[in-house]
C-alpha cells in the first residue's frame, strides 16, 4: 500500500534494518539478561585457544551482529514517537480532506451573513468562484486582480471563509467509513495498526532491549579490535588478553537463549512496524472486527471528543472531575489503550476508593476496573479480589491475561482452595463467585488492595448470605469498586442499599425525589460515589463493533448431558448439549445479557444454527421474544418479523436459524448481537452480524458469542481461527480482489470426527 510521501520520510529510515538475521524463537518477558561483569574475566587457557580462533571474521561477524542488535533495539524504541508523528500529519491530511469536501459543497453566498453590507460576492460568482473551497486557499492580493473586486470586498471574503475553515476543521471528527474505505483513511488506518504493534512490542521488551543495548556497547567496543589480525599481532600481552576476554563475554551474550528470542522479536516485528506492508482488505476486516481499539489509538493521540462535556463526566460537577482528572494513572502494567472515557473511570474509581461504576454496557467497566488495579500494582500493592457471578468468571480471567500483565487466580471450581494458596502467597488478582467467595479467607498478613464486584446488583438485598460475605470482604479491603449496567435511578431503594456498602453517608441523602426530579439531579446528588456514562456521551464515532467472548463453564447438569452427547458421538448433540439441562451456563449467560440490554433499552438479535436451541431459548425469555426465523417461514413472513421487530417502541428480542436470517435482511433495529454457538465457517457469522451492523444503525453493535469451556466450543474456535488465518494467507497471495473462501476449506466431517475422538479422550470415554 503506498503511504504519503510526507509520512514516508518519517518511517522508511529506520525499517530497513528489520530485514536480516536469522529465526529464532520468541522472547519471553519473564526471561532477563545477565550483565556482564565490569572487567572481562580471566581466560582459561581453553577459553583463551578458543577466543584467539575468533580472531578476524568469525569477530566480524560477532561484531556486525552485535551493532545490528543495538542499532534494531533502538530503531524499535523509537518507533511509537516516529509513527505517531507520521500519523498526526496522516490525521491533519484526513481532517483536511474532509474540510476541503464540505467547502466545497457550500456555495460562496453562504458568507454573506459574516460579511458586511459593503461586501460584494456577485464580482466574485461572475469571475467563477462558486464555492467556499474557492476562495478559502487564496490571498486576499490575489482576489482583487479580479474585475470589480476591491480590497475591502477580498479581505472580508478571504477572513469569513477561513473562518469557516477552522470552524470545520476543529468539528470534524475522524469516522471510517466501512463502505468507501477511503484511500487516505486507509493509510490512517495502517499507521494506528503500525502504531498498536509499536506500542505493544516496546510495552513488551523495551526495558530489557534497553538494558541489552546497555550491556552490549562497552563489550562489543572492548572487542572491536580482534576484528583485526594485524592490530591483534601488534597489541601488548595485556590489550590481547582484555580483548579476547571481551570477545569470549560478547559471544557467551550472543549465543544465551533470552538474547536469541530477543533477535528473533528485532526480526519478526519489522513488518508490523511498516504501515506499508499492510493489506488494505485485511486493515479493514482488522478495524470492523476492533473498532474500539483504533479510536482508543486515536483518542491516546489527542483525536476526538475531549472529555468535558458534563454526561462524560458523569454529571459530575466542575471541581469534582477536575479532581478526577488530576488523579495520576500509572499504565505501565496494562496492555490495552484507554479511551478517554475509560482513563476517566479508573481514575474515578481511584480517587473516590469505594465507587460504583455503572457505565452502560458496551463501554468496557472490566478494562477501567483494571486499569485501577493496575496503577495499584505498579505501585506495589500485591492482592486484588473480583467477585462475579459464575457466568462471566472465565471472562473476567481471561479479560486479566488479555488487558494487563498480572498473574490471574481461578478461585472457583475443585481447585479453587489450591489457587487460593497461590494467590495469597503470591499476589495478584483472585477471582471467585458470588457462590464461592464465602469460602475465600483473607490472612492478617494480606492487605486486600482493592475489591471488585461485578454485577453488583446481585447484593441489592443486604439479607442474602452472598450480601453478608461482600459486606465482610469491603470491610477488609482498602478500596472497592462495584460494576453494574443497570440503571440505578429507576430503582432508588435498590440502588440506596448498594451505596450503603460503600458510603453510607452518600446512602443517607439519596431519596425518591431525587430519581423523579430526572437522571441529572439523581447522578449530581449520588455523584461522590457512582459514574455512569451512556453510549452517545463517549463513543461520537458510531456505529462501532464490539466483539466479546462470553466463556462459561458447564454447570453439573451441562456435563453430564455433553458427556452422553460425546460418549454416543453425535457431533451435532456435543454443539448445543450446554442448553440440554435444567441448569443451562449458557442460558443463564444469555437471559444476564438480554435482561441488562432490556434495562438500557437495546433490542438483541440472537443466532443458533439450531431450532431446539432457539425453542428453549424461546420459552426462558416468553414475552420478550417478537418472533423467530426459522428455515420454514416464507420469505415475506420474514421480512414482516424483521418490520415489526424494527417497529415495536421499547426493547425485544428476535431469534433466527443463522442460515435463514444470516442473510438477506436487513436488522439495524437491534444492537446486540448473541451467537449461540459457534459456525464452521468465519463467514457464516460474518454474515449474520452484518444484518445489525451495516449502513443505517446509529448505536455501536455489540456482538456476543457464547462459549464453553473444555467443550467442542474450544476446538471450533481454535478450527475456525486457522480457517480465518488460512483465508487471510490466501487473500494476501491473490491478485484477485474475490479471493475465493471455499479454495482454503478443509472437510468438516474430518474435522468432527477428530473433535469427537480428542474429546473422548480427555474424557476417558472408550
């Protein structure tokens, strides 16, 4: 892909020398570097042979490897400032493209109210300037040489139309468009994924390169003359044995296996850091498939809305946020870019100490919670406590891997007591459920940093056992946070309880008359301890696509009807054996996401490839459901659903066969998105989002696939993913713009059979 020729003086000097050097395996961030000693040690006199037989090119070599490795290292640590220089001036190139295009649709007569009386456009128009673009760009000397056109009338135009210019231009907000793909977006596009990959790869190893680069300098120097046999002939006894001890240290550095992975991360990352290697049909599918992270990249870049309009704040008052804001995150333990929304909610969280964070859904409450925890940790606080319903357990441990570099504890299962044991001896973040947490024991030697609730409004009953052992934990804990979606102000008495955990003073002042005097009063009154931001007060760059992984594991009842689907080896039955039982995870997964999208007001669209599985999902939700579409309903039936699903004031649920609604109709109406299971095929789900987020919806697309753990769910994830990445090959070896999906399927009734035999295997089912 080309890049501006301005952008390319930026980025091509330093990415050439990512070209070279050998495969070697990856680096492990746990690995460190061994500093060599101050003064080379004394030679053996085997050591010293060997040495002295580098002496010429062998030590050339050694040298030239070397200074690749400190020059790449440097290289690499520069990056993130050399392409965030490269894309601000790609974002003034987009900005002002797009200024230029609405200039250029305003007709010249639309500056008469900013001019005055004296001024005569009509020289103008007869001299051929129609349009604000037309005047914008030109010297006001330049615009008297016209006939009729004086000086008054040129200088009046020319300051009326730039300021039209910069009004425009600090309004405009940058929003991919999907559908044009616009080629000067699309450059954007690949230095914010240039930039994402600098930043991870430096979050990564930029310390430890720094300090190898440190320790390979004065020994590569004490080593540079045995590249010379003639300087090594003529050295004194003493300058021979300092050199050679210095060569023998700068290959035993070469030749250590943390310094090897590391020249394999200066290798391997060289493409990522080029913003011209990337394709621009897969920096698309990229971006639909994580938006929310190339706006978190743009916003970290000072693009899009400030964060002062007074919803984004919360309601919360002048003095207040500027508090907030003045509140120091440390990010150094976190691996994902925050919003600037999301900065916001961890600094709330921080400076208020016990908080409820009840953004709505879709906004990332699990990465600001963590983003507070890992401040803390950065400054030394070790345990952190998460309680959640056992619903979303999984995901809170793998949003932990996946957001920060901490160590993540499964306090929940038959091993919860030996993780408990880990986790108090070691530190970091424990995550149990309200069913297990009254189990979890808290030593006087541990200082509990902060507690997480999710789903707070579990315990909106304080006479519940699961409300008793949360009140115990706060009470034992420096800071807590609760997490809940669901609007407080329609449910006072609900919401006074939850805050009485926190601040009962807060609790003491919150009253109905509050709630009925509207949201504003409500959120200023409780605003010491509760932020809540909707969709439209942060995200202006709508519509966006939200992808998340809801894991679960099976309940007792799940396990044994999926063990009997995989002992009898119907495939089909292993599929949707997780909505068999009484106790289904998944189900309870799914009724927790349609209730919170009914509370904000979203309609939910949900896919299964199965009838039985939309028949049971059908009678859990009753009068919620405004219709299902199956393979049997005619064409127009369908689309009269689709209408009145579209129609219907308030939220509902529609639920469709994947292959019947997957394609062909259009579904901008509903906002959630839920996957029952996973397809074989990447473009079967594909298909089935694109009906809610395409051309027409106003609202990001959340899209939820639910997923079990130690199930069938693992191996189709795992299939499916090398199908994407095996398409995505194809596409980047093919001249054609319609690469082909079917010229990389593999069969699937290969693939089923293989996934019922490892099965029974782990199972120990013959």
């Amino acid at each position: 892909m080309d890049i501006d020729s301005n952008n390319t003086d930026l980025i091509c000097e330093w990415l050439v020398r990512f070209r070279r050097t050998p495969e070697r395996q990856r680096y492990d961030p746990s690995m460190r570097i061994q500093s060599p000693s101050p003064t080379p040690a004394a030679l053996g006199p085997d050591e010293y042979a060997a040495a002295k037989s580098r002496i010429g090119p062998p030590a050339q070599q050694m040298l030239e490897l070397a200074r690749w490795i400190v020059d790449s290292s440097a290289v690499l640590l520069a990056a993130p400032e050399t392409l965030r220089a490269a894309a601000l001036n790609q974002i003034e190139i987009v900005t002002g493209d797009t200024v230029g295009e609405q200039l250029r649709r305003t007709a010249l007569s639309e500056l008469k109210p900013l001019v005055d009386s004296r001024t005569r456009l009509a020289a103008l128009e007869n001299a051929g300037y129609q349009t604000v673009a037309d005047v914008a760009d030109k010297p006001a000397a330049q615009l008297t040489r016209l006939p009729g056109v004086g000086a008054h009338t040129a200088g009046q135009v020319c300051a009326a139309a730039r300021s039209v210019a910069d009004r425009l231009t600090s309004q405009t907000q940058i929003r991919f468009d999907t559908v044009m793909r616009p080629h000067l977006q699309t450059e954007l596009l690949a230095l914010l994924a240039a930039l994402r990959h600098a930043d991870a790869t430096v979050a990564a190893v930029g310390p430890v390169l720094s300090d190898l680069a440190a320790h390979i300098v004065p020994t590569a120097d004490a080593a540079a003359r045995a590249t010379s046999r003639f300087r090594m002939f003529f050295a004194s006894r003493a300058t021979k044995h300092a050199t050679l001890s210095a060569l023998r240290e700068l290959e035993t550095l070469l030749v250590d296996p943390e310094v090897l992975a590391l020249q394999q991360t200066l290798t391997s990352t060289g493409p990522g850091l080029d913003p011209g290697a990337y394709l621009p049909d897969q920096l698309w599918r990229d971006f639909e498939h994580n938006a929310a992270a190339f706006y978190a990249i743009l916003e970290s870049l000072g693009v899009g809305r400030e964060l002062d309009g007074e919803a984004a704040r919360g309601f919360l008052g002048d003095d207040d946020a500027r508090s907030v804001a003045e509140t120091e995150l440390d990010t150094s333990l976190l691996t994902a870019t925050l919003r600037g929304y999301q900065k916001f909610g961890a600094q709330f969280a921080l400076q208020r100490r016990y908080a409820i964070l009840g953004d709505e859904m879709g906004l990332g409450k699990t990465v600001q919670a963590l983003a507070a925890v890992a401040h803390l940790a950065a400054a030394g606080h070790r345990w952190f406590l998460v309680i959640c319903p056992a619903s979303v357990q999984v995901n809170w441990l793998n949003e932990i891997q996946r957001h920060t570099v901490l160590d993540a504890h499964s306090v929940h299962g038959r091993d919860r007591d030996e993780a408990l044991f880990a986790w108090q001896r070691s530190g970091g973040v424990a995550v149990t459920t309200f069913g297990t947490v009254g189990g979890v024991s808290l030593p006087e030697t541990i200082a509990l940093s902060m507690l997480i609730v999710d789903e707070a409004h579990y315990v909106k009953n304080p006479e519940t056992q699961r409300a008793w052992f949360v009140g115990r934990m706060i009470g034992q804990a420096e800071r807590a946070l609760f997490l809940t979606g669901t609007p407080m102000e329609n449910r006072v008495s609900e919401f006074r309880n939850l805050v009485a955990y926190l601040r009962p003073d807060v609790a003491d002042r919150v009253t109905a008359a509050d709630a009925l005097a509207g949201a504003r009063k409500f959120r200023r009154t409780v605003a010491p301890v509760y932020l809540r931001r909707n969709q439209e007060d942060v995200l202006t760059e709508l519509p966006e696509r939200i992808d998340i992984e809801e894991w679960v594991y099976l309940s007792p009842g799940d396990t044994r009807e999926y063990r009997d689907a995989v002992r009898s080896g119907n495939f089909m039955w292993m599929r949707r054996a997780a909505y068999s039982s009484s106790e289904s995870a998944k189900l309870e997964r799914l009724l927790e996401i349609v209730d919170e999208a009914n509370e904000d007001g979203f309609k939910v669209l949900i896919f299964s490839y199965f009838l039985d599985v939309l028949e049971r999902i059908g009678s859990a939700l009753g009068s919620k459901v405004a219709g299902t579409i199956t393979g049997s309903v005619p064409a127009p039936e369908r689309q009269r659903l689709v209408d009145a699903f579209t129609a219907y004031q308030g939220p509902t649920v529609l639920l469709s066969q994947i292959q019947a609604g997957g394609v062909g109709l259009n579904i901008q109406a509903a906002s959630i998105v839920i996957l029952t299971e996973p397809q074989w095929k990447p473009s079967t789900e594909e298909q089935a989002i694109a009906r809610a987020h395409r051309m027409g919806q106003v609202r990001a697309v959340q899209v939820h696939r639910l997923l079990a753990k130690d199930t069938v769910d693992d191996h189709m994830r795992q299939i499916v993913a090398r199908k994407r990445e095996l398409f995505d090959e194809y596409a980047r070896k093919s001249a054609s713009k319609e690469a082909d999906a079917r010229s990389v399927d593999v069969d699937v009734a290969d693939d089923e059979q293989r996934i019922v035999e490892a099965e029974r295997q782990r199972l120990g089912i013959k």
